[in-house]
C-alpha cells in the first residue's frame, strides 16, 4: 500500500518535523560522505598507489550511522515492509485498532532493543576500546544503534497515538502518512493523461 502525507499538527507534529529534519541531515551528509570516502580511497590507491589508512573503518562507521537513522526515517515515511492481506480486508475501524495494536507493540520491542543496545555501548564504554585506525572510542560506533531504535520507538509511538482517534477515517501507517491505495506519482500521470484527452476532444 503507498501513502500520502497528511498535515502536521500539535507539540508533537513539531518535535517529528525538527527530528525529521535532524535525521534527513545526518542521512545525506552520511551517505555523501561515505560516496566521498570510497572514490578518495580508490583515486589514491590507483592514481598514488596509496590507499587511505582509515578509510575502511569510517565507511564501516558511516554505514551503521545510516543504517539506523535510517530506521528512524523510514517509519517516518510509513514505508517499512508490511504484510498486510489480513488487514487490507477489515473494516476501517477495525484497521485502526489493529494499526494501533501493531504499532504499540512495535514501538516496545524497539524501545527493549534499544534499552538492551544502551547496557551493550555502556559495557563497550566502561572497557575502553578503541578503534584500530582512527583511534576513536569504539562506543562511538555503537551508539548510533541506540539512538537509531530509539527514534523508531518514538516513531511507532507517535502512529498508535495518532490512530487512537476513531473518529476520523483515515488509518496512518506514521504520524503524518495516511494509508492509501494510491501512488500520488501515478494519479498525477493519470490525471494529466485524462486532462490532454479532454483537451483533444
């Protein structure tokens, strides 16, 4: 099922559009450096004969940044995988409870994973590690973890709550995206399609 985007509302529609933003820098700035980080390691190992000492350690680094930021930003966008022929056929109501039920139970199971990655990065923390290369605290890795599953926690939380309202028809598979059938790219081509016939005619 694809979505649309509702309108934000409220303190808590405030705190999801300033993390989104937060998670949408990380994200880009993440991935660019990362882009950067590979064509200077092969450009120096090739043109210099020299490769980048650290560069596998900070890819590695960059990867698990947007790896779990990403988590963070695809529940966002309501666009995680979803099994959904069970709930395609309920009714709506019935639908929003479940969404609802899903969601909650969600939101736990990523808060006890991220309460369990916390004890993880405190025990990596409280050893000392570092890393090989660029001599960095290896908790600095790991801590991405946590803050990746916390975010989707607050994200499936922010679903439940925002579908508690049983008056109105919408179900969100996120806080601020609405459950639809239809691809706003495809009704776009659609309608712009039947408007040239119309003119034609």
């Amino acid at each position: 099922m694809q979505s649309r985007t509702a309108t934000p509302f409220g303190f808590l529609g405030k705190i999801d559009a300033v993390i989104g933003r937060i998670e949408v820098w990380i994200l880009g700035w993440g991935i660019i450096l990362m882009a950067t980080n590979t064509i200077a390691n092969v450009f120096g190992r090739y043109v210099f004969n020299q490769s980048i000492y650290f560069s596998e350690e900070l890819n590695e680094f960059l990867i698990v940044i947007v790896t779990f930021m990403g988590l963070g930003y695809a529940t966002r966008k309501g666009i995680h995988i979803r099994m959904s022929a069970i709930y395609d056929a309920l009714p709506i109501k019935m639908r929003k409870g479940l969404m609802v039920v899903i969601t909650a139970t969600t939101a736990v199971v990523m808060a006890v994973l991220a309460w369990y990655a916390l004890e993880y990065v405190q025990k990596v923390a409280s050893r000392g590690r570092i890393t090989p290369a660029l001599q960095l605290p290896l908790y600095l890795t790991y801590v991405w973890v946590v803050v990746g599953l916390t975010l989707a926690a607050f994200q499936y939380l922010l679903t439940a709550i925002r579908n508690l309202n049983f008056a109105e028809e919408d179900v969100y598979v996120s806080y601020l995206e609405v459950d639809s059938y239809e691809d706003p790219e495809t009704a776009a081509a659609i309608q712009r399609y039947e408007e040239s016939t119309e003119a034609d005619k």
